[in-house]
C-alpha cells in the first residue's frame, strides 16, 4: 500500500511541478520542501473537498508533506472542530473556516492571519492573486481587525427555483418575483399533477431570513455592533406567518422534516415545484443523468417583499488554526487547495460554487451553468454582490447566531405545525434568545 | 519486657489479616484507577456546573462568582422544564411498550419447538443493530417520499400522513422505534427467567382446576416480575438515553415535541457552547435517573427479597 502510494506520488509529482510551477518556486527550499511533515487536514464533507482528497498524491509529491484528510459531516466537523479550536490545540493544520462560526472562530483568536503568507513571495506564488477571489466570499472570513483568516472555497447563492415552470405557464403566470406573485402563482399550481407548490430546507435560519429581511425585519437591531434580537417586532411576525403558510398551504406531507438532499431530489423528481435552495444543489437539476426536470425548469432570485430582496449567500474558506504547529506546509497546502490550476481543475470536473472570479467567468463554467435558459452563475454573482453591497447577511456571522438560528428552525417549525400562531412563535423565539445571548455574556 | 506481657494472636488470626492486607494491597492499585476513570470526571462535571463555562471564552469563564446560577437559570427556563415533561412522556411510553411486547412474546415463544427457537433468533436482531442504523432504518420508514410503509398503504388506498411531522404523533414514533429496538432485552430475560421455573407448581395448580389465566396471575407473573422489574428499571435508565433516534428522525421537533433533557443539554454544550449550563443540565439529568432507579428499587425487587 505504501509503495502504491509513493509510486503514484513520484507519478504525479512529475505532472504536478508542470501544473503548478508557480507553488514550487515560491517555496524556499524548492521541491519537497515539507519532507517528513505530516500535515491534519480537516473539512466537512463536500464536493469540493471530496476533489482535493483525490488530487492529495499531487500536493504530497510536490511538497514532501504527507496529509491525512478528514472529512466528516457538516454537523459533526462543526462540533469537532468548535472543540479542537477552542483548546488551541495543535491537531488540526488546515481547517475549513465555517461560515456560520467565522465570526466566532475569527474573533476569539483561534485562527491564523493569513495575510503574512499571502505578503511574503517565499512562500506564496506570484499568480495565486488573492483578489480573483471575490470580495463578497472573503468578507465572512475577515476578522474585526480586518485580516483575512480565510480562503474561500465555496461561494454559495441562495436562489429561487420552479421545476414544472411548464404549469406556472400553463396557468398564464410568470416566474414570480415578489412575495405576493409567489403565493398567487402557489394557488394556481398547487397540486396540478399531483406536484406540491412549495418546500424548504427545514434550516430555516438560513432559508426563512430572506424572507424575513424582506418584509422589512431582521434578525438583530443592527449587527454586528447591536445584537439586540428583534423576532418578536410586527414585520418579523408578519414574515414568520407569511413562510410558515407557504410550507403549510402548499407543502408536502412531511414538510417540516425536509433536509437539503431531500428538497434536491423532491425537485428533480418533480414532486415539488418551488423551493429556495443553495446554487450547489440546485446546479443538480441540470444533471441530465438524473433530473427528471431539466426541461421544465427556471431559477430566479428569493422573491422581494414590501422591503426589497435581500437573498442568502453562505461561505466556507480553508484556514489554518492558531494553535497548527505546521503552519507554513498549512499554508502551501492552502495555496495548492485553491490556486488557479486546482480550481480551474474542480471546474472541468464539474464542480459547481467555485470563489474565484476567473473560474465564474470562465466560459466552461458559464455554459455549464445554463440550465434551460437560466444562467445559474449569473443569478449567483449577481446574488454575492448584492449581499456585499448591502451588508444584510452580516446577522449571519456573528458569534451567537447559532443560538438565534436554532430559535427560528423551531419557530417556523411551531407556526407550519399549527403549535402555535406567528405572534406567540416569534415572542417565543425572542424571549428565547434574548436569555441564550445573556448567557453568552452578551451585553443586550 | 512488656512484650512478654501481651499474649501472642493466634496463629489463624495473624494469618487473615496479612491475608487481607495482601487483598487491599493487591487490589489498591486497581481500585485507584477505576475510582479515577469514573469519579474524576463525574466530578469534573459537577465543578464545571458551578461555573458559566463556555467554550468560546475557556479561560474568562472558567470562575465561580455564582456557583448555582446555572441551576437557578434552569428553574426559569421554559425550554428545559419542557424537555423534563417530554422526557418523562417518552421514557413512560417507550418502557411500558417495552415490558408489554417483550413479555407478551415471551410467553408466546416459551416452548422447546424449533420454529420458536429460531423464532426467538430473529426477533434478537434489532437488539443487536447499532443506533444509528436502527435511526436510519425508522428515517426512511417514517418519510413519505422513500418509505416502503407509506407506498404500501397508500396503494391499498390508506394513506397515512408524516407521523414525525406531526406534533401529535412524533414522540409516538419515537416511543415505536426504540421499542422496535429494546423489547427483545426484555424478551429475552422473561424468556431465560420462564425457562428456570419449576413445572411443578404449574402441575399442581392445572390438577387443582385452575385455568390459564389463574396460572399466568397466580404463578408466573409472581415468578418473572422481578426480572420484569429490572428490565424496567435497565430500560428506564436507557430511555434517557434515546439521542441517535431524535436527532436523527425528529431533530427535537417539530418545534421542541420531542426535545428530551439530554438532546437539550447537547444543544446547549455542541451547538452554542455553553458547557457549564449543559453540565448543569447533566447533574440533574444524573439526579433524576439516581432518583428514578432508586423509586423503582423500593417498588420492585426489593419486595422479593423481603419475602
């Protein structure tokens, strides 16, 4: 087995110094550089990691290190890695930054500024340019001191999708842009074909806040600098009665339990025909092998309320922890996870939520993401920026968010169960979290 | 000189106490890491509950300025008297169904036939399966879109709807599915304790015309009913213990139905990070099932023995 792997090593090694020139030369020492050094590699489990873990041998024969890639699941990783960090520990080199925790992460001292690495040509190539990544994906990874703690792998939209649009023009409508065409055009194909109207991802501190923002709410007073939680104010109540109809009137059996693999396969079987979802899944409906929906299709943005659109984007960067005793082989891991040869690579392979601008650009990219007339990647970077411009997903990476995010799951949860109406729900969850955020010595 | 005063032990007695010093010195080292294994960090959850411990600051709260405000904060949490209330529910449901199917099959698989030995096998297996997978196998046989159960009543025209998405049933499927996995524990020590009871009793009672309703409520039951007490008391004590089956069916929900006392500890320690508030959660989780165990003791067995 290990002479298996050297072999594949001395193998790809060869191919490897020809792909990535610009990473050997940047390390002082030359090639293999990191002999002997092990390096702990720790993600979630997702499509991009799953490429690098395929890719290692390369980076292995390049470098020397030798890497041992863990990559279990999201909720998992997140506790494990909440724990490790916390210690200050050194068993982790390279870790993915999660979004949801950057803040936390970030701001308690427990990752690496990585601007050094970035700064010093020993050890950065001259053509890794960190400003191809896009500026709305390196915004959740910068801390309050304003250096960047994390590479962007995945930058993700969270967009608006009909799979029997065929019945949304049957019924003489359009694809709907606001929260009112969205519950007309529910009432006109709910059913039709035995096809549900609506469903969500059952997280809905991720899927219900546009919608929240929308109706001219929030999650906090004004994060990051008040946290002061504001569920319970007329037009947080008003979109919590709003969502909570929309997966009870139109949803399907069983509608509160959907997780996000469950909303991708209801759509691509064509069982349910509006949703909102992350870019990342919803590119699976253009799969020809396995989309039952792939001619009846269209992506939109999240619907605008009374208050403007204000859609979701969710980031995750790789990010070396504070307590890594291999940082600089950490960091020339990071750079070949996400140089321009390794991520243009994932593309042609088919990954679908790249960070870097060049790779969105990318022609490959463009057209692979044109999905019956939508242009999916279009609709994303449109999706970023917006969020960028407008700073409105900033309540998501604040270090208690967890917290009120669990409040809303259970909230939307109650009112689409019928155990409780919007009012009583949302005061709930704002009674909730104003004494989870006390406990976390938050000054409210 | 005043030696000679003191009368020598005798040669027996000299003999069990180096005999028991030789046990204490033999068994020391032993006694000492298996106190350390299971006290210490007992003990390290009890100091931490005294503390706001939270993981995000380690060190700036790692203090004792209030050491029961975790306790008096649980008194006034709504949240946390609910999951005792839904805790309660599930343990009374999931060991009464338990004791129920488990003795139940018992006495009908009590005999020397082949086919109610192989019988016996095959109800064994859900026992034997891990929690996880027994969480996946109910996943899919409570989720509409894959499940084998509801296409099959759907096309014999009795569809029946999302029971772990519905409040009214949710801690029911809960409450099924762990006795799906735990009725056979009980199966089985009924069965063990059916296969040790003396035939004679039985013939005496069957000559002097009792029927079979009389034999079960008369001689059996009195028979199995302590292993009956301490399979209540072992399922009692898991029941607590039923996290793989939430967190993977219901998540807690829909909205907090099925959120038990130690799903909402872990909530409190792996999602938010408050340690010494999810300690504290655990102590009276602790207490609870000390007190529980103990009310059970007085119940049960210990009638057996005073007899």
């Amino acid at each position: 087995m290990t002479q298996r792997r050297h072999l594949l090593q001395a193998a790809t090694g060869i191919g490897a110094s020809l792909l990535l020139p610009g990473l050997a030369s940047a390390q002082t020492g030359g090639a293999r550089r990191f002999q002997g050094v092990t390096l702990n590699v720790s993600t979630f489990s997702a499509a991009y990691p799953k490429l690098l873990q395929q890719w290692l041998p390369e980076f292995e024969a390049q470098t020397g290190a030798r890497v041992n890639f863990d990559a279990p699941s999201f909720p998992v990783y997140n506790q494990r890695a909440d724990l490790e960090l916390s210690t200050k520990g050194a068993a982790y080199d390279v870790v993915n930054v999660t979004f949801i925790y950057s803040s936390r992460w970030i701001n308690s001292g427990w990752l690496t500024p990585l601007d050094e690495f970035i700064a010093n040509p020993q050890l950065t190539a001259a053509d890794w340019d960190v400003n191809d990544f896009l500026s709305g994906a390196r915004a959740p990874e910068t801390g309050r001191d304003g250096k960047l703690y994390g590479i962007p792998w995945t930058a993700e939209a969270l967009l608006s999708v009909s799979s029997r649009f065929d019945l949304v023009q049957q019924a003489g409508l359009e694809f709907p842009d606001t929260t009112d065409d969205l519950v007309k055009v529910l009432r006109a194909v709910n059913k039709k074909e035995r096809v549900a109207g609506f469903v969500s991802d059952s997280h809905y501190g991720w899927t219900f806040v546009p919608y929240l923002h929308a109706f001219g709410g929030d999650v906090f007073r004004k994060a990051p600098d008040d946290l002061f939680p504001t569920l319970d104010t007329p037009e947080a109540i008003a979109a919590a009665d709003y969502y909570a109809q929309l997966i009870r009137e139109f949803g399907p059996d069983g509608a509160v339990t959907y997780q996000p693999d469950q909303v991708t396969q209801a759509l691509k079987l064509g069982r349910v025909n509006f949703s909102d979802a992350g870019q990342l899944h919803l590119a699976q409906l253009g799969d020809a092998a396995t989309s039952r929906t792939l001619k009846t299709v269209k992506f939109g943005f999240v619907p605008k309320g009374p208050a403007g659109r204000f859609p979701g984007t969710a980031v995750h960067g790789l990010g070396i922890p504070a307590g890594s005793r291999n940082k600089e082989a950490a960091w020339a891991f990071i750079q070949w996870a996400l140089s321009r040869q390794t991520t243009r690579r994932a593309v042609a392979a088919g990954y679908g939520s790249p960070s870097r601008r060049s790779d969105i650009d990318s022609a490959e990219f463009r057209s692979r993401q044109r999905i019956n007339g939508s242009d999916l990647a279009q609709l994303s970077l449109d999706t970023i920026t917006q969020a960028e411009r407008t700073g409105h997903m900033k309540y998501r990476t604040v270090s208690v968010y967890p917290q009120v995010d669990q409040q809303l799951n259970k909230a939307i949860a109650l009112i689409a169960t019928g155990q409780a109406n919007a009012r009583q729900a949302m005061q709930q969850a704002q009674a909730q979290s104003i004494a989870e955020l006390r406990r976390a010595g938050q000054k409210i | 000189m005043a030696d000679a005063t003191v009368p020598a032990p005798p040669a027996s007695q000299g003999w069990q106490s180096a005999r028991r010093r030789a046990f204490a010195l033999g068994l020391a080292p032993s006694l000492i890491v298996l106190l350390a294994i299971t006290l210490v960090p007992a003990a390290a959850l009890l100091v931490a509950s005294f503390t706001p411990l939270s993981l995000t600051d380690p060190a700036g709260t790692f203090h004792f300025r209030d050491p029961l405000g975790n306790y008096r904060h649980l008194l006034e949490d709504a949240r946390f008297l609910g999951s005792i209330a839904t805790q309660l529910k599930l343990s009374a449901a999931s060991v009464a169904l338990q004791l129920a199917v488990g003795l139940g099959l018992a006495l009908l698989l009590n005999g020397p036939s082949r086919v109610l030995g192989a019988a016996r096998g095959a109800f064994l297996i859900p026992m034997v399966l891990p929690p996880i997978v027994v969480a996946l196998i109910w996943k899919i046989m409570f989720t509409p879109d894959v499940s084998p159960l509801h296409r099959a009543l759907d096309a014999i025209g009795w569809p029946v709807r999302s029971v772990i998405a519905n409040p009214d049933t949710a801690l029911w499927a809960i409450a099924f599915a762990d006795t799906w996995q735990w009725f056979p524990f009980t199966m089985l020590m009924v069965l063990a304790a059916l296969q040790m009871m003396p035939a004679d009793p039985i013939e005496a009672a069957s000559l002097d015309g009792a029927d079979r309703w009389q034999l079960f409520r008369y001689i059996v039951f009195p028979h199995i009913r302590p292993v009956l007490v301490v399979c209540g008391l072992f399922r009692l004590i898991d029941s607590f213990k039923a996290f793989p089956l939430i967190f993977v069916l219901t998540d807690g929900g829909p909205g907090t139905v099925t959120e038990v006392t130690n799903y909402y500890g872990f909530i409190q320690a792996f999602n938010f990070s408050y340690w010494g508030y999810a300690s504290a959660i655990a102590m009276v989780i602790l207490a609870g099932v000390f007190t529980l165990s103990w009310l059970v003791g007085r119940l049960g067995w210990n009638d057996h023995d005073k007899r």
